[in-house]
C-alpha cells in the first residue's frame, strides 16, 4: 500500500518511536564531548562514541543530549578528533524533530527520519554527509568506491576529513557483499539517481532487510537541482531497464546528462561521452520529482516486491534549503 501524505505531516504510523531514557542513558554511559580549536576542525564540537565523531550543531543541542555547554566540552588535540571517524549528526531526540513546523530545511527533515531508526544498518554512498541516525544504531558503510577513490575525487563541498571510510565495497544496483535478511535499516541518501536499474536498486534492499527493516531513500528533485531541463524519467523506461538491464542502453543517459544537466560543448561532447560511458563515471542516469518516484515505488509495491508500509514526502522550504524529497519503506 501506498502512503503519500498529503500534507506536511512527517508522522509515520508504522514507525516506533525510540525510548527516549534508552539514548540519553546510553550517551551518559558512552559519549565524551570533544573539540580541537585548528585548521581542520575549526571550532566544530563533537559528540564522540564508539569511534565515531559526531557534529554537535549547537549548545542546545548539546544541553537536549544531557550536557552541559561549556564544562561537558573537553579541548583535545586535532590528532585525537582525527582518530574518530565521521559518523553523522547527532540528530534532535524524536520527541523534539517530530514537530512538523521545525522541519525548516533537508537536515531537519533527515534527522527526524533517523530517529526512528535502530539497529544494524548499511548505509550506501554516504559520502561526506553520513546520515544523521542515533549513535546508538551501528552503521555498516558500503560504497562502490574505496576510499583512495572518494579523496581522490571529491564532491564539490565535501570536507576530506568528514569522508566515510566504506567498510564495504558494495553497488546499489545489487548490494553484493552483504546478506540477505541482515539488515534493520538501509539508508541511501542522493544515490538511487546513480543507479542504472532503481527499480533492481530497491528490490536487492528488500532482500537485504529484515521483516520490519526500514528503507530510507533521499532523493534530489530534479526540478530543483541541474538536472532540471531534463525529461522526468518514465515509469515504462523503469520498467524497461529492469527487465533488460543491458549496458549498452546506458549511452542515451550519458547523452542526455552531458547535453541537459551538465552540458559539454557540442564539439567536444561525443568523445567526452565516450570517456565517461568506458569509465563508467556515476553520472545521474535518472530524474525524478517526487511524484513520478512515488509512481515508481508504487509500481515496485505490487509488482516486484510487497511493503508493509511505503510512505514519502515531498521536498521542504524553498530551494535554498531542501533540493531533495524522501521516502520510508518498511519490509
Ligand atoms: C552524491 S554522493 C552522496 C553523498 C551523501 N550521501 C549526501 O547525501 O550528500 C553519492 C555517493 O554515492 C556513491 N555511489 C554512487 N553510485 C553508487 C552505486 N551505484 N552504488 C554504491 N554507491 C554509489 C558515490 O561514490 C558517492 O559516495
């Protein structure tokens, strides 16, 4: 079944909420607070547990985890935050981030889907932006790249220190490297539009997740990112590339990408598309708004794999803000 809220509401039905006493008792018992004053850090807090270093946004955030800002902050040498890898935000505890009317931009939105979150979990390209899940889950990261690769190459605007080390080397288009019925949550934020076969892409988490497991896909919208002057992609061809998930019939993505998102000049284009389509550079080989990926997960819903509950969301506040909507399946 299909839920679209139609509305602001962020409030699944299907969700648990997580016990609050649980994860301030845990960070007590666990986390220190640190911060180093430099060149990488900056003046950046974090809440460190279990190896992973977690940003601290602000002193009332701090002070709703049960610290006291400053006397809980510990100043330690660079070395020592470098030593804990990046591992998301700390988000809001539920019971504050399920107020729809604070869900102001994209991190908001994405902290209070996290909450809701526990378990083992994979999270697949998280890039420099682990999402934001309660320290409390312990998170598996997988991406297609090795981390020679990813620093090789950033993103625009990611941080080196802030890069995920994937724990696995895992494609979104199969999942291999992880078993079956493993996991509770598989989080992919800005990664299905990478993927030459979404519908496969969420078929292979279907199998990847427990009963109950949750997954949670953030996905740009195209009318508020590059790729904007680009058809929306249809369901047929969906359709199409999964049941003929043939190489070749990538090309016109490539085609389409280095002519409408990211345009190469005409006379330089058909080698650059070559070059990329050989390397097999991650372009975004599908576009969608929120309610053709809706359309898409309702497709999946009856015809490849059941849910027990599918719920998405539109994009939030204006474009400065959230460029990307979202969705919840629960298996
Ligand atoms: C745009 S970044 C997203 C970073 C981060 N999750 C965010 O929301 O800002 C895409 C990440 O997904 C990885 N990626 C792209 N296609 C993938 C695929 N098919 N399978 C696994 N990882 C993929 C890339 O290597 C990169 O780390």
């Amino acid at each position: 079944m299909i839920v679209i809220a139609a509305d602001d509401s962020l409030v699944n039905p299907a969700m648990t909420p997580v016990d609050p006493t649980d994860m301030l008792a845990w960070l007590a018992r666990e986390g220190v607070v640190l911060q180093s004053r430099g060149s990488v850090f900056g003046e950046q807090v974090y809440l460190c547990a279990r190896g992973r270093r977690h940003p601290i946004v602000s002193a009332a955030r701090l002070e709703e985890l049960g610290f006291r800002w400053p006397a809980d902050v510990q100043p330690v040498p660079e070395k020592l935050l470098a030593s804990y890898a990046p591992g998301g935000g700390v988000p809001t505890p539920w019971w504050a981030a399920i107020d729809t009317a604070a869900l102001g931009d994209a991190m908001a939105v994405r902290e209070a889907l996290a909450c809701s979150l526990s378990g083992i979990g994979l999270e697949i390209g998280a890039g420099a932006s682990p999402f934001p899940v309660p320290p409390r889950c312990r998170v598996i990261y997988g991406d297609r790249l090795t981390y020679e690769q990813l620093v090789a190459e950033p993103y625009p605007g990611q941080r080196l220190c802030d890069i995920v080390i994937p724990d696995v080397l895992t494609d979104f288009d199969t999942i291999e490297n992880v078993a079956d019925g493993s996991l509770d949550f598989l989080v992919a934020c800005h990664v299905i539009e990478h993927t030459r076969n979404p519908i496969g892409s969420i078929a292979a988490a279907w199998r990847k997740l427990k009963p109950g497991g949750r997954l949670v896909l953030v996905v740009p919208d195209k009318e508020r990112t590059f790729d904007r002057d680009r058809p929306t992609t249809t369901l047929e061809h969906l359709v199409e590339d999964h049941r003929s998930p043939d190489r070749t019939n990538d090309y016109a993505h490539y085609e389409e990408f280095y002519t409408l998102a990211q345009p190469i000049p005409e006379f330089a284009r058909a080698a650059e598309v070559a070059r990329h389509f050989a390397e097999g550079y991650a372009i975004h080989y599908h576009a969608w708004t929120h309610d053709t990926f809706a359309e898409m997960l309702d497709y999946v819903d009856r015809e490849i794999c059941g849910w027990s509950h599918v719920w998405t969301h539109p994009a939030v506040a204006d474009e400065s803000r959230c460029i990307e909507f979202y969705a919840v399946l629960v298996k």
